[in-house]
C-alpha cells in the first residue's frame, strides 16, 4: 500500500529529536514502526540525513541486489538508509559485519546506516543479530492529537513526574489547551494520510480497508508464513472487539475457530508489527491477589475501530486513544518507561501504571463521561494506598472542569494533558 503524501504537512514528530540523537552516537539507527506511520518521510525529512543514499528494500531490483552482494549495495555510498529492512533481514547481519570491520579499521562512523523496519527486528525469528553496542532503536508510532496539531510532540505526561503533585492544578490550569473530542480523534486515528490527508469517513473507510489487506497479503508474508489468512483475519476482528480487555487467548481461538498455539503465534504476530499492544499487569507483592492477564489495545484506535465494523464508541476506545498517546510519549524518552494495568481479583482496577526506571509511579483512570465522580476514583485511590510511594493519580475525563476529586488524585479533561 502506498501514498504519494502530496498533501501531506511536514509535521514535525516526537520521535525526530530522539533519532538525530541516536544518529550521532552510533553507527546504526533503528527506527521501527507499523506501515504508513511516516518512517520515510521522517527519515528524508531531518536536514542531516539528506547526505544519505536511500535504498527502498520495497523495490525488487533492491532486494535482488541485497540478495545477490548485500555487502556491496551496503556500500553504494557513504552513509546508506535502508527501507523496509524486513523484507530481507540478511542485510542486519551484513551491516554488523560492515560496522565491525570500519571498527577493526579505526573508522568507526556515526550515523552510517539508518534503518527502518514495520516489524520488531528484535523479534523477528530470521534476525539472529540484534546489533546490540552498534545501534539504537527508535520507534514511530501513530501521530499523537499534538503532532497532528503542529506541536512535534505527545502528553505532558513527564510534567506529572517533575511537579510536586500538590501543584498539578496549578500546572494543567496554566497551560494553554484546545477542547476537543475525543470520538473525533478515535474515528480519525494516528495514521498520517487518513487523521491529515483525508476529510471523509468515506475516504478513511477505504484507506483502512486497503491497509488491512496489504497487511495480510503482503507485511504478514515477509514475518511468517499464513496457512490460511482468514483466520488470522478472524483473530483481528476478535481482538478489535476487545479493546481494552484481558487478553483470553484461549476463548479467542475457540472464538476465531483455531488451535490455541494458531492463535498464540498470530497474536505475536500482530504485536509483532506494530498493531496489537499489550500492557502487562503492574505486579509488586504487597500481599494483593493481582489478576496477571494482559490487556489488549491496537496502536491506532481507528484501525481497531474498522477492524471490528465501526461499531459504537465506548470507553474502551477512550482507553485506546489514551494508549496511543503513552505510546508516542514512552519511546521519545532516553530512558523508557513502562505501561502498565493493574487489577486486583476482587475487580479492583487502574488502567494505566506510568512507571519510570527509577521506580517512580504514575497510576491513570480513563471515563469517557463529562461528569466523573468521587466512585470513579475508587481504583486510584485503593492502588495509591497500596503504593503510597507513587507521585499521584489522573482521572480522565471527556468534560470541561479540572479539580481535585479524592487525596493525589486529579481529575481533568483528557485534552488538557493530551
């Protein structure tokens, strides 16, 4: 599947400081990310890049070439950018050699080669190299609700860790904010050509059925090989359904109507190339029978909401599109958090567990109501007695009104933070 872009801003992106960053510590960058989420538009986008040779791995001349001298086409130029390196992941380990031998040589280059990929090289059963010491590895995402804006950046969600939470009111209510919402963004998603190019459902329905069927006919086919596609296809439906629920691999394959390892291998698939996300349970043993199933969201809250027939929008696509933000947010930073949820057996719940590497906690509750109530907050205040340690709590909300709603936790307008 492809796009011209023609009409297509050239929106700055959160993720663009992070690679110029790694482009000048290391030979090699990474950026990974699901189809048509920008990765080459980035790439030639960034003034310091222009001096590289791109070399599509989508062209079949290209790969013919990788295929017969990978180490000859990695040296047409000086400073080479790989595109779609899955399409013949032999090449990373031919760009190890070539990096080593530079090193060997004491010509150890930064920013030699930088490569994009729409699958986890680092998962990929046919990379045997992960270029540990060689590379960084930066992921595109979806475009956040800012990039779209202009802003080249995601939620304020580092202010919450560097305020002291007794001044969170004051922070959010100091910030200048547009009001918005949040079924818009949903139904538009992250995907540049569909949430910028395009101004009709009807577009937008199009562009999402075509993207699906390149993704079973063509992305799935470079990651593994499909015995029949329409189960996996059942399988994504299924999980669109989901959104926002435990991931119960075993109901879904009797649901899609598969083997259980089918659906296990299919569901990493998915996660695999940037589509399926699943948020492992915050676990620390504080004596607290934890549920340890994890909750299954898309990276594109629109692809989830096609994928399972644009059904009505419910809180659990709020959750999405909180999601996706957190997503943009945690790979633009050096040190990455986790993403988390945490619920109890007896039902107890927080969607969202922030945990910075430092230990540092940040626990989410999402309502898509206008009017949220003190009962809304009960699963942040049971996690934050629990943690007591954790800077504080964020209820979100579709509404107007930012106020303190229970001890250390904020209730405020999703748009604000977002």
């Amino acid at each position: 599947m492809t796009s011209s872009g023609e009409n297509r801003p050239n929106l700055p992106r959160f993720a663009g400081k992070h690679l110029l960053a790694s482009t000048n510590a290391l030979p090699v960058t990474v950026l990974m990310g699901s189809r048509q989420t920008g990765k080459s538009t980035l790439v030639r986008s960034l003034p310091s890049l222009k001096d590289h040779l791109l070399l599509t791995l989508d062209r079949a001349d290209i790969r013919e070439q990788a295929q017969r001298d990978p180490h000859a086409l990695l040296r047409s130029a000086p400073r080479v950018i790989i595109d779609e390196i899955q399409r013949d992941p032999a090449l990373v380990l031919a760009i190890k050699e070539i990096v080593d031998q530079n090193a060997y040589a004491g010509q150890r280059a930064v920013g030699q080669f930088i490569v994009t990929g729409s699958a986890n090289l680092l998962e990929m059963q046919r990379v045997n190299e992960s270029l540990a010491g060689r590379a960084a590895y930066t992921t595109l995402w979806p475009m956040s609700r800012r990039e779209q804006l202009g802003q080249g950046t995601a939620g304020t969600w580092s202010d919450f860790f560097n305020t002291a939470t007794s001044d969170w009111l004051d922070l959010v209510q100091s910030t200048t904010a547009i009001a918005a919402d949040w079924r818009e963004l949903a139904r538009v998603g992250g995907y540049p050509t569909p949430a910028i190019e395009q101004t009709t459902e009807d577009d937008r329905a199009l562009w999402f059925q075509g993207y699906i069927e390149t993704y079973l006919d063509r992305d799935l086919r470079d990651l593994a090989s499909l015995n029949n596609p329409l189960d996996m296809r059942r399988l994504m439906r299924i999980a669109a359904h989901r959104v926002g629920q435990l991931v119960n691999r075993s109901a879904w394959a009797n649901e899609a109507g598969v083997a259980p390892t089918t659906a296990f291998r299919y569901l990493d698939l998915l996660e695999q190339s940037y589509q399926l996300i699943r948020l492992e349970v915050y676990a620390v043993n504080r004596g607290k029978r934890l549920i340890k199933s994890p909750k299954a969201y898309w990276s594109d809250t629109a692809m989830a909401w096609h994928l399972a027939g644009t059904p009505p929008l419910s809180g659990f696509h709020f959750e999405n599109v909180v999601v996706q933000d957190l997503l943009v947010w945690r790979d633009a930073q050096l040190q990455k958090p986790a993403i988390m949820h945490w619920r109890t057996t007896t039902q107890d719940e927080v969607d969202f567990v922030v945990e910075q590497p430092n230990g540092r906690l940040l626990a989410i509750e999402c309502k898509s109501s206008d009017r949220p109530t003190h009962d809304d907050a009960d699963g942040l205040r049971l996690f934050l007695r629990e943690y007591p340690a954790a800077v504080g709590g964020l209820l979100l909300h579709s509404g107007t009104e930012t106020r303190w709603i229970a001890d250390r936790v904020l209730s405020v307008p999703w748009w604000r933070v977002m």
